[in-house]
C-alpha cells in the first residue's frame, strides 16, 4: 500500500477525514469544550501549516488517510471510516516509524485520548507501550487546551535492529 506526500488540492478532503476520525474517537471522550473547538476549518488551517509534513494513502483526491510527525513525535493518525480494518493505518505508521528512524529518533512517542481504546489497541498491535498519563497542549484555533492522555512510546532502534520489545 502506497504512502505519499499530500497534495494543496487534498487539503479539503483530508479535512474531513481528520474532522470526522477525530469526532468519532474523541467526541465522548473529551470534554466537551474541546470538541465544539474541532470545526472542518479548524482541521483544513493545520493541515494548510502541517502540509509539507503531511503523508497519506490512497488515491490522488480521495486520500483514504493521513499521518504526520512532528520532531519525535507521531502526531496524528486518521483513516477513514470505511478505511479502518483494511491496512491503511498500518501502512501510514510504518512510514512515520520509517520516517522517524532515518532523523535518528532512537525513542518515538505519541499522545492518545484516555478512552480512545481502538486507537490504543491499534498502537499495541504495532509494538507502542503505555508509559502512562501526561498533559499536552492540544491546538485549537483559541490557542493550546490542555488534556491529559495516555502516553505511548516505541523504541526504534530496536525495530530497525530486528529485535523486539
Ligand atoms: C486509530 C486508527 C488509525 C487505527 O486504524 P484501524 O484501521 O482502525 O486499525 P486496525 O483495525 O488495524 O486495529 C484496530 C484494533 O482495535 C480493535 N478494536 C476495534 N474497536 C475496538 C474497541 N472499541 N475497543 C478496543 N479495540 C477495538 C480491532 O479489532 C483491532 O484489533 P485486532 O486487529 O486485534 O482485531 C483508526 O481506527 C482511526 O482512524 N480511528 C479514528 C481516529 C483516531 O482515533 N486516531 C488516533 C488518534 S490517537
């Protein structure tokens, strides 16, 4: 399964993609400040800012996912509805590994919502370990909205040298 770099013309279409993936995870699960924040504009400015961080699968036009990293971290992680249970996400994270490793980020981590349990046994399947609760500053478009969540972390050094956790 191919993974690429996202085009300006996508930008519309990926935001629905991350709009609707992050309500369907998070709309229970956060506080509900947090969620009327998450407008289709609000998703289409970060990824216009994030865009030449951005990789994604599927056809040109009709992307079925999206991941970006940013320094060590694995950013985000979005499939479509009908493209969950497919490989799709699993493609999307091993190029980020990928991506990560050859920057030389030895230890990779990552932010999941407390409760968000499909994403958590998504990230368990491919090797993540929880390391526990943390705070970040999520970005809206009113500035930063602290949340804890459950950190997530994965030696890539240990990948790339066959061995595992
Ligand atoms: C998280 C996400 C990228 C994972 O991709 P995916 O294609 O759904 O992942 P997979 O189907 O390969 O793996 C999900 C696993 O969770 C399991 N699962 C499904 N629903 C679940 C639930 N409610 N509770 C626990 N596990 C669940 C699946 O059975 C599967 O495990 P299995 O392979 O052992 O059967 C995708 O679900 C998604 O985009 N979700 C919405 C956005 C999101 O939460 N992004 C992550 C933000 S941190």
């Amino acid at each position: 399964m191919d993974v690429r770099a996202a085009a300006e013309a996508e930008i519309q279409h990926l935001s629905k993609v991350w709009h609707d993936g992050w309500h369907d995870a998070h709309a229970q699960i956060v506080p509900a400040e947090l969620t009327s924040l998450r407008s289709l504009e609000s998703f289409a400015e970060r990824l216009q800012a994030a865009l030449s961080h951005v990789r994604v699968s599927g056809p040109f036009g009709a992307p079925t996912g999206l991941c970006i990293v940013k320094n060590d971290e694995l950013y985000q992680l979005y499939v479509s509805t009908q493209s969950r249970g497919t490989g799709v996400a699993a493609a999307l994270i091993a190029d980020a590994e990928a991506t990560l490793a050859q920057r030389g980020v030895e230890i990779a981590w990552l932010a999941c919502a407390i409760g968000n349990a499909r994403a958590a046994r998504f990230y368990e399947k491919h090797g993540w370990q929880r390391t526990g609760i943390i705070s970040v500053n999520s970005e809206t478009p009113q500035g930063t909205f602290p949340l804890d969540v459950w950190r997530y972390q994965k030696s890539l050094t240990l990948r790339a040298s066959g061995l595992s956790l």
